[in-house]
C-alpha cells in the first residue's frame, strides 16, 4: 500500500518491530544578527593589525587594540553610550601615507588677578586647570598642556613655547580637522569664565591644516569583510572617493543589496558646515544605503556624532524597523542658540538629503528627521520611495523573514504543476501552495504590525510556476507608515 505522508529520514524498507517517530519541526526561521562595524584610523600605538575588523570585546581591549585617544577608540566609546547589546566589530585603518596631522595654537597672555579656572575644551571634553591668583601666561600654558597630555582619551597632544601651547591631532589626516577647541563654551551661567587679568586666543575654531584621507585603505577593509553582514556601518570619512566606495560596495546591481549578495547595509556619517555648505554636500549624492546628519558649530566632532548617530538608530531599528526615528537623544554638545538650524533650514535640509536635529532648552539634542541621501528616480525626477531612513530597514526586514521561512518551508520539495491535488503530509507542491503560504506570513506581520494593507496585498500578490523547478512570486509590500505630524486646525470664537 503507498502512502502520501512522507519522511525525510525513515526508511521505507524498514521491517523491524516497534513504534518509530521522526522529528520534524515546523521551523518559522530564525532573527538576523544585525551587527555594528565602525570604520577609523588607530594610533601606531594599537595592536590590530590594519585594514582588519575585528569583534569589540570591551572598551579597555578596544584602546589597547587601537591606542587610547585614537579617533576609533572614540568613535567606539561614543557608540557604547547608545548601545550596549549589539554585537559590534572595529575596522581600524592606518594614519594615510605622506599625511599631514591637523593642528592649532592656544595663547595665554597676562596674569590672573584672581584665582580661577581655564576652562578649554577638546572635542567637546572638558580640559580644565585651576588657577591661583598671580599666576602668569606661561605658567598657565605649562600647567594646561600638562593636563591636555595627562588625558590619555584626548585625540591632542600639546607642546609649549612660552605661553603658547600647539595642539597636534594624535591622528594624521582631515579627521583631525574636525577636532574642536574652544574656551568657556558653557560661558557665565554655567561658571566658565576666564580669570581676570589672562586672556586666551585660540587660532581657529577647529584645528586646520589636516591632509589625507584613507580612502584606498577602506576600500582594502570592505573586501577583507568577505561576505559577513553588516547592518550599520558608521563611517567618519566624507571624502568623494571613501562615498563612491561605500556606494559600490552596497549597490544593487553588484553590492551587498544585490540578488546575489543579499547581505544589505547601511552607512551613518555626519557632516559640519553651514547650511549652505549642508545644502551642496547633500545634492551631491543620491544613495538610499547612506544617511547623513548635518549639523554647524558643535564641539563635537562629525566622527563623534556619526558613531552616536548610528548607535542610537540602531537600537530602534533592531527593536521595530517601522518605528519612526525621531525624537531619539543623541549624546553629543549641540551648536550655541545661533548657529542652530530654524524650522524652514531644516524643512529645506530634509529636501536635500540630510537628516536633521533639534535642542530643547535644556540643551538636549534629539532626532528631528533621518532622512536618506536619495532624493531622484534613475530619470532625475524627484522620488520619494527612499527617503525615509525606516524604509530600508523595513524592506530587508520583511525580505529576509519571507526568505527565511520560504526557505524553512520549501528547501526540500518536488513543484509540481499548479491544479494537481496534493494530499497532506507530501512533499509535492504547487506554485499555489507556496502562494498560500505567502499570505499567511504576510497576514502574521499585518497582525503584529510589521506591515499593513492583507487585502491589498493579496489582491496583488502572484505566483507561477516558471518551469525548470522556478517559481516566480510578485509581492507588493506595503510598509508601515511612520506618524511625522499632528495637524490642527484650531478656531475659536471671542467672548464680547
């Protein structure tokens, strides 16, 4: 007598005596790992070999591997203070060949009147020094570089002449010109103020003169990857060459979010400058696997705003892809009151590519919009599809849950022609039957709120049986939308 239910492991010819059971679960299929990889430079001091990620074990084996004040060591420091959970690697690249190192002075001149405090700061650290009363500018920038070289985080390193005290980025390269220096940023209120009777004059803003870029190298440390997956990418580069090598890496046609990859990612980074330097740097590029926070005049430099930028989406996006990104705290310094972007800046910012922040009066930055660089359809026309930052989380969300229970399902079956009548427990079957399965996933994610729309997705949705053992399915997602704005329209009538 022949049988329809069928068995992957007991055999047929078995004529022994007993009752025999063969387990097969009825596997869903199994969450993606999505890790964290953060690209920067080391120090010659760090023990990782360059141009290699490897997996963060903890922040003190991180500053040994990289070297304590290394722009990587930062980023990675700076990461930890928004996700502790995800599983994160450290790509450290070397300082560029025939590079220049970033740097700037600081000039004391006078001496105090009264006793106080010097109150520097570097990248947005604190790099104080007390001071008594009678105590001269020389003395002054002795003491201070003595306490900016004690900080073994502080990406400087400070020599003396006299009362002026040079700054030297520990990191060669433009990186280095993103290293902020400035006296008193708090100001009155928050009790810093230079002693009276001392000045102090710093050359620029940020340190300058920084040149090269490790662009070559990047390019070495996404092939050594191979093919382990990366969700977030936090990259501190935005050189036109290190771009164009993350977009090929990640494009559709060849990249990670090729059929044949199916590896995906997306890259964090932060750009400084005006809104006008934002509005041209964000028109420059197209991508959807890249999203860009633009900011002006913050102590914190765009490395460190990229490294929490990504940790504090990617700990949403695990969570819920759909959910919207905004109103997330980012733990960066934010510009003072005027150099901060107003409500139309912003609108038009997110119109070119940029996501962008907002501070409360407590001096708290959060998340206005993450938006990603895409803005144009292929033809130039103006395309909405990509940019939202959600969208591509949400797209490889729904893609892989449906590969992997496709696949759980269906690895091992025969297709045969729709219409033929399969009786339970075969290995038999149809285009159809895997249609069916399709609405069933799609119905589970529509119940838990993972998409939306079942009856317009099954309206759409098909399934043939390609022939030669294909089976070719069309599947409209419709993805989540994210709330961005209560609307009212309040009246009101006037007592008399």
């Amino acid at each position: 007598m022949s049988s329809t239910i069928s068995f992957k492991n007991y055999p047929a010819t078995n004529r022994t005596h007993g009752v025999f059971a063969e387990i097969n679960p009825q596997e869903s299929g199994g969450a993606q790992n999505q890790r964290t990889l953060i690209l920067g430079q080391k120090v010659a001091g760090g023990t990782a070999p360059p141009n290699l990620a490897f997996l963060a074990t903890g922040l003190n084996d991180a500053k040994v591997q990289l070297g304590a004040g290394s722009m990587l060591a930062l980023m990675y420091e700076q990461y930890l203070g928004q996700d502790t959970f995800g599983e994160t690697w450290l790509a450290p690249q070397v300082d560029p060949a025939a590079a220049v190192a970033a740097t700037a002075t600081v000039t004391f001149a006078g001496t105090a009147t009264a006793s106080g405090a010097i109150s520097l700061r570097i990248a947005g650290v604190l790099e104080p020094l007390s001071v008594a009363s009678g105590t001269a500018a020389a003395a002054i920038a002795t003491g201070w570089a003595a306490v900016v070289n004690a900080d073994k985080n502080c990406p400087v390193s400070a020599t003396v002449a006299g009362a002026v005290v040079t700054l030297t980025a520990d990191n060669a390269g433009v990186v280095g010109n993103e290293i902020d220096v400035r006296a008193n940023y708090l100001g009155s209120a928050g009790g810093e103020i230079t002693p009276p009777g001392l000045t102090v004059t710093i050359s620029s803003a940020q340190l300058t003169g920084g040149i090269g870029s490790p662009s070559t190298d990047v390019g070495t440390t996404l092939t050594n990857l191979g093919d382990k997956s990366f969700d977030f990418i936090v990259c501190p580069y935005t050189d036109a060459t290190t771009l164009a090598t993350l977009l090929a890496f990640l494009n559709s046609t060849t990249g990670r979010w090729s059929w044949q990859s199916q590896i995906y990612g997306h890259v964090f980074l932060a750009y400084r400058g005006t809104a006008a330097a934002l509005t041209t740097f964000g028109n420059g590029r197209n991508e959807f696997t890249a999203s860009c926070m633009g900011f002006y005049d913050s102590p914190t430099p765009a490395w460190l705003w990229a490294a929490d930028l990504a940790g504090a989406c990617a700990t949403s996006l695990r969570a819920d892809p759909g959910l919207p990104l905004q109103e997330l705290v980012l733990n960066v310094l934010p510009p003072p009151i005027a150099s901060r972007f107003i409500l139309s800046v912003r609108n038009t910012l997110l119109y070119d590519g940029l996501s962008t922040f907002v501070v409360s009066d407590a001096g708290v930055v959060t998340i206005d919009r993450m938006q990603t660089f895409y803005q144009f359809d292929a033809s130039g026309a103006p395309d909405t599809t990509w940019e939202n930052t959600e969208t591509p989380f949400m797209v490889v969300d729904l893609t892989r849950d449906m590969r992997n229970q496709l696949q759980t399902s269906y690895g091992r079956k025969k297709l045969v022609v729709d219409g033929t009548n399969i009786a339970g427990g075969s290995n038999m079957v149809t285009s159809q039957t895997i249609l069916a399965t399709v609405l069933a996933i799609y119905k589970g994610w529509c119940t838990t709120g993972r998409a939306q729309n079942y009856a317009l997705f099954k309206a759409g949705a098909r399934a043939e049986n390609a022939g030669g053992g294909r089976v070719n399915l069309l599947l409209p997602f419709v993805l989540d939308d994210q709330l961005r704005a209560i609307v009212m329209s309040i009246s009101f009538i006037a007592n008399s």
